[in-house]
C-alpha cells in the first residue's frame, strides 16, 4: 500500500560513481510511495543527468549568485547595521570578489574581521574600504586561495590532521 509522502535528498550527487548512480536509478524506478528526489550538482556534464532525463516531472534549477543589492543587505543582516545604505562600498567590494556566492560572501566576512580590517565599534562597524581592496586585491572571487590562506595559519599540528583526514573517502 501507498505510505506517507518521503522526500530523499542526496548532495554533490557528481561524486556518485556507477554502482551508486544504478542504485538511486532503482529506488526511483522502483518507488511506490509518494517519492520526491533532490539532487544537488555542480555544473557540468554529469551521467547522472542524462540518467535522470527519462523521469517525468523533472525541473532542473540552476542557482546563480546573489545580486549587488542582495549581498548589501545579507552584509548589512550579518553585521547588524539598521541601514543597508551604510555598506554600499562594502558590499560593492564583496560583490565584486565573491560572485555572489554567499558562501563566499560568508567567509570574506570573517576573513576582514580576522585580519582586522572590519572592526566592530561601539556603535557599529569600521573599515577602510581602500585598505581592504589594497589587501584583497590577488584574492579576488576565488574561495579556494582563501581558504588555503586560512588553512596555512592553522597550527602545523593541525595541519598535519586536515592532511591525512583528506585522504580518507574513495574521492
């Protein structure tokens, strides 16, 4: 018989290798409740695509990045700031670098804090826009060279873990 609605959910689906790709193929085939599958990809020309192109019902989204204006107001809600207006250069910059990735958005934020170069006041936020692009200049919109600048200013101890616990998993 026909149970309650369920809803399935598999990320970074572009690792899944053939064995995993038949399997979820069966569980879709097969299903007999009320089944509503998600898939997360990266752009790309992905088999499992091609595999899901014979299913009915099947919408493809494809995310962009966040618009100027978003990103003022997602930096001026993450550092609390009553008036978007007020980090119209901010989000500019941030806009500029990130793509609109709020992931990205996310950790330039911390980064600036990190560094210094936002700092929070007693009655708000401080920057130097012109400092903060001086700075940011070679790191421009790719989360990969940021991240790799954090990693190198974790301990060498912990470094050494991130290192071997990269290598753990079949990708």
């Amino acid at each position: 018989s026909i149970g309650d609605p369920i809803v399935c959910l598999i990320d970074d689906i572009q690792w899944a290798n053939r064995t995993e790709m038949d399997v979820l193929k069966a569980l879709m085939i097969g299903a007999t409740n009320p089944f509503t599958f998600i898939f997360t990809c990266r752009p790309g020309n992905h088999p499992f695509l091609k595999t899901t192109d014979e299913f009915e019902g099947r919408t493809e989204i494809s995310l962009q990045g966040l618009k100027r204006n978003s990103v003022q107001k997602l930096i001026a809600a993450m550092l609390r700031m009553d008036n978007p207006d007020d980090c119209i250069c901010l989000a500019n910059f941030i806009s500029r670098t990130t793509n609109g990735n709020p992931f990205f958005i996310r950790q330039k934020i911390i980064s600036l804090c990190d560094e210094g170069l936002l700092r929070a006041r007693n009655n708000g936020w401080d920057w130097d826009i012109n400092e903060i692009e001086e700075v940011h200049e070679n790191v421009l919109g790719d989360v990969i060279i940021m991240l790799q600048e954090k990693m190198k200013k974790l301990p060498a101890l912990t470094q050494h873990a991130l290192k071997i616990c990269s290598c753990i998993g079949s990708k």
